[in-house]
C-alpha cells in the first residue's frame, strides 16, 4: 500500500467534539493529509482555537457550534457541506455513578450525547453520501469501557456498547455504496474528559499505565492516527470492525 493512501487532498471531513482532545487532535491530522475540515462542537472558543490552528497549518476548516443531541443542528451542519467524504463521530461525555446511584436523567444525559448524537451524526453522513454517490468512510468512537464492567461506568459504558452495535449494522447496510462504517476504541487517554480529579486521577493513570506493556497512557494524537487510517484508503477493504488503540491493555492474559 503506498503512503499516498493517506493523502486526503480533495476530501472533506465532518468532526464532531472538535473543541478539544481526540476531536481536535482527529481535526487537526485530517487536515494535515490534506482534507478540509467542518470541525464541530458545543464549545465555541474551543472551536474556534481548533479551526485556528489548521489554519496557522496552511489547512481549511469550517467550525460549527452544535449540541451533537440536537438532531435539527445536526443535520443543517451536515447539510451545508457540499461534498462529505469522512464522517468521524466523536463527540462525547463522562458520567460515572454506581448502577444503584444512577438516576433516569444521568443515563438520558449520556445516551443522547454518546450514542444517539453519534446516531444522528452517522445518520445524516451516510444520507449524503448516497445521495451524492460517495464512497465514503464513516468513523464512531467507541471506548474501552465496551471490554470491561468497570465500577461507576455504567451510563458511559452502555452508550458505548450501543454505538458499537449501530457501528456493525450500519456496515452492513451501506456497504453496497462503497461507505465504510467503522469504530474506534481508545483504552485510557490523557484528555480535559479525563483529567478531572487531581491526585485520583494520577493514581488512576498510573494504574492503567501499568495494565499496558507499553507502560503509558494514551495521547490524543495516538487515537488521532487510528481515525486517520479509517479515514483513508489504507483501510479500503475495512469495515463493520472495532479498532482498539489501548497499549494491549485489552488483550486477554
């Protein structure tokens, strides 16, 4: 496979939670292979620095403030790209409570962030995409939360597992378009989502650090590569699949 099928020049990319983190960090390498870039998010100046920064880059970008749950905002986003090539569905947000703790509106909070914005993103990429006859690739994040029944994960973890699922059945629907529909699911990685809780959070990612052989935590630019090799054509013959960029932290003992 040359490296040229990294080369996403002439392409347009739709990113959702482009503000910060994965999202951003997914934004700006797209836009370094040369993709334009409709960056989204909730949190404008975060946006804003986002679309800055490719910019600076020699890159194009196009920022669109939106509540990713807000399907109507959704779709006028994805709606004023002319052309959409890669859809990377990224948006998300932590809950953690004890399953007997939860509360309706805990786990209502998550799934119309974590699952059903990635739904409406995914939804309304692969619309377009027929309608425009793209062969087009489509990217969800998924978490390593889907691998294990960690204690408080519950909300986070079933919106997960969710998107995984609407991940696999979409492949299966669009495939006969040339659109590709795949996952990605990042073991622990250093980002504002998570860096939270002060000491605890130290002793959390030492902890994971120790579960992977590589002796780290992820980076958002590790998780970036993996949505640019989805992106690409390098992953031409992939799709309905689970990319796990997590140290081996899930492989089995």
């Amino acid at each position: 496979m040359p490296l040229t099928a990294y080369d996403l020049t002439g392409r347009t990319a739709f990113v959702t939670g482009a503000a910060s983190g994965i999202g951003r960090a997914s934004a700006l390498l797209l836009a370094r292979a040369g993709a334009t870039v409709h960056c989204a998010d909730r949190d404008a100046q975060g946006l804003d620095r986002t679309a800055v920064l490719i910019k600076d880059e020699g890159g194009t970008a196009h920022t669109h403030p939106l509540d990713v749950s807000d399907r109507a905002q959704v779709q006028q986003a994805v709606a004023s790209c002319e052309r959409l090539d890669v859809m990377a569905a990224i948006a998300g947000i932590m809950h953690s409570s004890p399953v007997l703790e939860t509360r309706d509106e805990d786990l209502d909070r998550v799934l119309n962030v974590n699952f059903k914005g990635v739904w409406y993103a995914c939804q309304e990429a692969a619309r377009l995409m027929i309608a425009k006859g793209i062969r087009g690739s489509v990217i969800t994040m998924a978490s390593g939360a889907i691998d294990t029944g960690g204690p408080g994960l519950f909300c986070y973890g079933a919106a997960k597992a969710a998107v995984v699922q609407l991940t696999k059945t979409l492949a299966t629907e669009v495939g006969s378009h040339g659109i590709r529909v795949n996952a990605v699911a990042p073991g622990w990685t250093r980002t504002a989502m998570t860096d939270r809780h002060g000491e605890a959070q130290a002793h959390t990612e030492a902890f994971m650090a120790r579960l992977s052989p590589l002796g780290r935590v992820g980076e958002p630019e590790d998780i970036a590569h993996a949505v640019l090799h989805l992106a690409s054509d390098a992953s031409a013959f992939t799709t309905g699949q689970i990319l796990r960029p997590n140290g081996g932290v899930s492989m089995p003992w």
